[in-house]
C-alpha cells in the first residue's frame, strides 16, 4: 500500500482544491480575508472577487487552479456574447 502524500505539482500549485473557491458569472469568489502583510488568509468567512485576469496573479495566495480561470474566462465570454 503506498503511503499518502500531499498532492503538489513541482511549481508548488495544489492539484485539488478544497471548497474555498467559488466562479460565478465569471467572477472567481474566494473565502477568505486578505492580511496585513498581503497574504490571503483562507476560509475566515470573508468573500474576495477576482477577476480571471487579476486570479492570474493571485494564484499561489488564493489557490486558484487554471481550471478556475478558465472556467471564469469562458463565463465572461458567453456573457459578453449576448
């Protein structure tokens, strides 16, 4: 039997996530609160919105996967269609 190990690619992105991220009508909401030193601190009940293209940057903070962005990214155009 093989031991559990934590799921991280070698770039340190978690593979899984946890339900802490949330893309709605192609916003990417977050649960958590930014701290004083910039950092997020997740799962404190306070609601952070990104955009897809301001996820890019907060990625490793906020444990946005791709899958996030893009998904978000295809919402703001379907949207943006009508």
């Amino acid at each position: 039997m093989r031991p559990r190990t934590r799921r991280i690619t070698r770039y340190g992105y978690a593979l899984t996530m946890n339900g802490n991220v949330r893309v709605d009508r192609g916003w990417i909401y977050i649960d958590g609160t930014r701290q004083d030193d910039g950092t997020i601190k997740l799962g404190t009940g306070g609601e952070m919105r990104f955009s897809p293209f301001e996820a890019i940057s907060q990625r490793r903070d906020a444990q946005i996967t791709w899958g996030h962005i893009l998904t978000a990214s295809v919402q703001r155009l379907a949207f943006w269609r009508r």
